[in-house]
C-alpha cells in the first residue's frame, strides 16, 4: 500500500488558493471605479493644448469620469480620438493599478509658420500642417512665397535644420519661397538679406554662413553688408551697402 503524499496535497492546496485570490483580487480590481485623471505633457514648455482641453477629449462621453469601472475604460479609442487631434503628435492612455486614468501626451513641434492662400498655419517636424494655437506662439520662421507638393519636402528639410540648430533657430526669422526654388532668408537683428539659392547642399551653406557671421561679428562689419550669398559653396559673396 502506498504511502499518503501530504506534500503533494500541501502543494496542491497552496497552489488552488494563490489562483483563487488572484482571481478575486482582478476581479475586485477591475470593478474598481476610476478616481481621476491625470494628464502629463512631455514637452510642457510648448503648451498647444491645455489640460482642460485632453480632459473633456477623455471624457466627451461620459458626463462623469468617477462612474466608470476599470474594465470598462476603452483605451485604444481614447487613444485614436487623442491622437486625431491636429494638436498632437501622439499619446498614451493607460488606467494605474490605483485607478487614475493617465494621459501621457506629445505635442506636435512646429517648425515654421506659413503665410499664404491658405490663411497661416504652422508646419510640424514630421512636415504636416498644423494650425495656430490660442495658447501659445511659437518662435519659428516666418514662411512666405510659392510652396507645393513639388517643393514641400526640400523645405522641411531646410526647416529641421534651422530648428535643430540653436544658432539658426534664433537667427533667422523669415524664409521667401521665390516663384524659381530659391530662398532669401531674413536675421533677426540685422538688415542684411541672406541670398540661400536653392535647396542643396543645405549642410555647407549654414556651415559657410556661421562661419561668415563669427567673423564678421569680430571685425564689426556686419552692419555694412546688404546681402550675403550662400550660392556658392566654395565662398560666401557679400555686398555692402
């Protein structure tokens, strides 16, 4: 006769009741009702859209966040009505274990700011429009002239850069599109025209052009020049006034 294996029925027992208070405690947890909600902006120095902005996206339909379960939050379609929003670049909606439902979201980063036909609107890095906001303005370019389907990526191109660039992003402060492809770019602080011709060889033009305005900055010149031309990759041309 076999000998009674306790152990076994020891571990066996044990085993039944973790899965038993597992499944309570889910189920206890998913009819948890929702206490708040939280909204967290990765980039809160560019404030496109308020708070109270996602929160009523969040909650368009359903009068009261508090009487809604855990289990019955649809995330993936919080998540596509953020997402479709012109403000926002993308987001992340998710219910925390002690019921907050959080909205972790990032901005569209304009680029530039275009003045046509159209009306004005901001161009974001990905090269999407995106309209001007009631909340805040940003320092970008601002962009006038012929811009299409033909030209449209050869701009961006030239937008990241300045944006990317400390130096460009606060010194140049406006961009015409000629009816031909090239550019004449505008300083801030200075009367000069930059004469950028066409969209190539975007890298060595602004290299040429910082290492024009250090120098000139030294020897106190650069109040003289009319224009500055970046044509020609070998040299920067200037003309005085």
């Amino acid at each position: 006769m076999k000998k009674f294996n306790w152990i076994n029925v020891k571990l066996i027992g044990m085993f039944g009741l973790v899965i038993f208070l597992f499944s309570f405690t889910s189920k206890r947890n998913s009819e948890r009702k929702l206490k708040k909600i939280v909204v967290e902006f990765v980039d809160e120095n560019s404030p496109f859209i308020t708070e109270e902005s996602v929160n009523k996206l969040l909650i368009e339909n359903n009068s009261s966040v508090k009487n809604i379960q855990k289990d019955k939050v649809d995330l993936k379609g919080l998540e596509q009505n953020l997402n479709n929003h012109n403000m926002i670049q993308k987001c992340e909606v998710f219910v925390t274990v002690d019921g907050v439902l959080k909205a972790v979201v990032k901005q569209k980063t304009p680029v530039a700011r275009v003045f046509g036909s159209d009306g004005s609107f901001y161009v974001d890095y990905e090269g999407h429009k995106m309209p001007l906001s009631d909340n805040f303005t940003a320092r970008v370019p601002i962009v006038s002239g012929t811009i299409n389907k033909q030209n449209n990526q050869d701009l961006i191109k030239v937008f990241r850069y300045i944006y990317d660039d400390e130096f460009l992003q606060k010194n140049i402060i406006g961009v015409e599109v000629l009816p031909g492809g090239s550019l004449k770019m505008r300083n801030r602080n200075f009367n000069y025209v930059i004469d950028f011709g066409k969209t190539i060889n975007v890298d060595k033009k602004f290299k040429n052009y910082k290492a024009f305005f250090q120098k000139a900055v030294q020897d106190s010149l650069i109040n003289n020049y009319k224009t500055v031309n970046l044509k020609f990759t070998q040299q920067v041309v200037c003309t005085k006034n």
